[in-house]
C-alpha cells in the first residue's frame, strides 16, 4: 500500500475565539498534483503552515510520508515556498540557493544550475536588489532543486510575468512526472485548472469539497448555445437534463446536466442551424460551489 504524501486528520487549530481550520481531512497520494481554494481568510495558508509544523494544531494531526509534521523526518522530505518570500536580502542570489540546499539538506546542483537559466535568474545580484518577483524566483528553485517528495506551494507564482509563469508550470509538470506530489494553492484559477486532476476548496475554515475537477464539471454540466427557430428551441428547454436556460437574439443558451441523452434527442427533432458546447471552467465551478455553501 503507498504511503500517503501528505494524511491531514480532523484538523482544527483556534486562535483565540477565532476558529482559522475547522477539522479539515484532507490527504495527497505520490504524483498528485491538488489544488487548494479559497478567498482571503478561509485557511489556506494556515493550513499549510500547520501541515509544515510551523503552527501547533489545536486538535487533529499531520503526516508527511508517514512522519509526523515537524520531526526532522517530514522536513527532510517537505519543500515550501510561501506567497511572499522574505529571504536574507545581503545575500547574493547564488548565496541564498547555496544556504536553502543547506537548510533542507539536500539538492540537485546540477538541476538548479538548469533551472537558474529557464528562470532568467540573475544570481549574482544582492536580494536587496531583487524584485518581489526575482525574490519568487529565488525560493521556487530551492525548492524544485530539493527533489523533495513533497511541494507545498501557498500563492507561488505571485510577481512571475507570464513567460516564467509558464517555466513554472513546466516544472510542475516535470515533479509530478517524477512522482513527487504538488499542494497548489492559488487565486488563479485557470493555473490550477491546467495543472490539477483534483481540487479542495475552503471556505471559513472548512472544506465544502473535495472532487476531481471532472467530475465537479459534470456537477456543474455542459452549456450550448443553440441557434435555430424559435418555437422550437422553446421546447428544447424544457426536456429532461436541462437545468437553465436564457434566450440569445438568435436562440438559446442552455445548461444540461447528467445524461444529454433527452436533450440530443429533442436537437435531432428540432430545427436547429447551429450548436456550439462549452463545458464549465474551474472558475465558474468554484463561484458555484462557494454560493452554495455560504447558503448552508
């Protein structure tokens, strides 16, 4: 039986009255890349830092590779690079890959050296000198270099300009395909639509799901905007399978969820010019969702 990447475990941690992670369980297989989804303030980041053994959980438990978070086992296996970096700003670029390889125990010279090219990154230079970007830079090439099984990733690409947000996805896709396995959590949505199977998504604390982005759009369903006579499209949107519709100038845009079986049916009946299909993005997923459970 494979070891669990990450096994998080009714989770809680309090501070003051204030509940930040309400008992979350959540786990990562090897070679899964997860995308974790929130506002501001839902826990993401806590429950990352807590996963790292950064903060003390007020119940619950954590383990890394079958270890306990925070033993000098799950750290030689975690890599982390946060949202903003705070580096050691008299250190040069090159001095700071040296010293995060030294902290962490372990890396791949040979690999940071490639991944100091495909970043663009200028090593020499002093972080006092750096952009918030290049400082993002600095701390995602400690990490991929580390070949750490595990990457907890809080907001990564903020600062990269598109053509190093690609290089970044680039070697996502590269961990993954090694078996190491990816906690994303991001605003950006589309980010983690390409690079995530499965996403979890919080809100106030609590996860309100947990699914394979597949099966969430199948939730969600495919939407058409079909074109024809208008009588006919009338009845379209009242077959079996459609759960919305709203006229366009010239037909109709509806929504089918499970089978399209009825709704392929009453097309073939109808007189129909056009059809075009879209299926729903991770963006409107997540609005969907995170609607439904404000109301709960």
């Amino acid at each position: 039986m494979t070891t669990l990447a990450l096994d998080i475990h009714e989770l809680v941690k309090d501070f003051g009255t204030t509940r930040a992670v309400d008992h979350v369980t959540l786990s990562l297989q090897p070679g899964e890349v997860l995308g974790f989804l929130g506002p501001n303030g839902a826990g993401k980041s806590t429950t990352l830092k807590l996963a790292l053994g950064l903060l003390r959980p007020t119940s619950g438990s954590v383990s890394l590779l079958g270890h306990p978070t925070g033993s000098a086992e799950a750290r030689a296996n975690v890599a982390y690079v946060p949202g903003d970096v705070s580096l050691w700003p008299q250190l040069t670029g090159a001095d700071t890959l040296t010293l995060l390889a030294s902290l962490h125990g372990s890396t791949d010279v040979a690999y940071t050296k490639e991944l100091v090219e495909r970043f663009e990154l200028d090593t020499r230079k002093r972080l006092r000198a750096y952009s918030k970007g290049n400082r993002q830079k600095v701390a995602l090439i400690g990490a991929f270099a580390a070949r750490a099984p595990l990457l907890l990733l809080d907001e990564p690409t903020a600062g990269l300009d598109p053509l190093m947000e690609r290089v970044f996805r680039e070697c996502i896709v590269e961990a993954r395909d090694r078996g190491q396995a990816i906690m994303l959590s991001s605003h950006m949505l589309s980010e983690v639509e390409h690079l995530c199977s499965r996403v979890a998504m919080i809100r106030s604390g609590k996860l309100f799901t947990v699914a394979d982005v597949a099966q969430l759009q199948s939730r969600i369903g495919v939407e058409f905007d079909v074109i024809g006579d208008a009588g006919d499209l009338r009845s379209i949107a009242g077959v079996a399978g459609v759960a919305a519709a709203e006229p366009l100038p010239d037909g109709v845009r509806v929504r089918v969820v499970g089978s399209p079986t009825a709704f392929l049916g009453a097309l073939a009946a109808a007189n129909v010019t056009a059809v075009h299909g879209r299926e729903a993005s991770l963006e409107e997923i997540f609005l969907s969702f995170y609607d439904e459970s404000s109301q709960q």
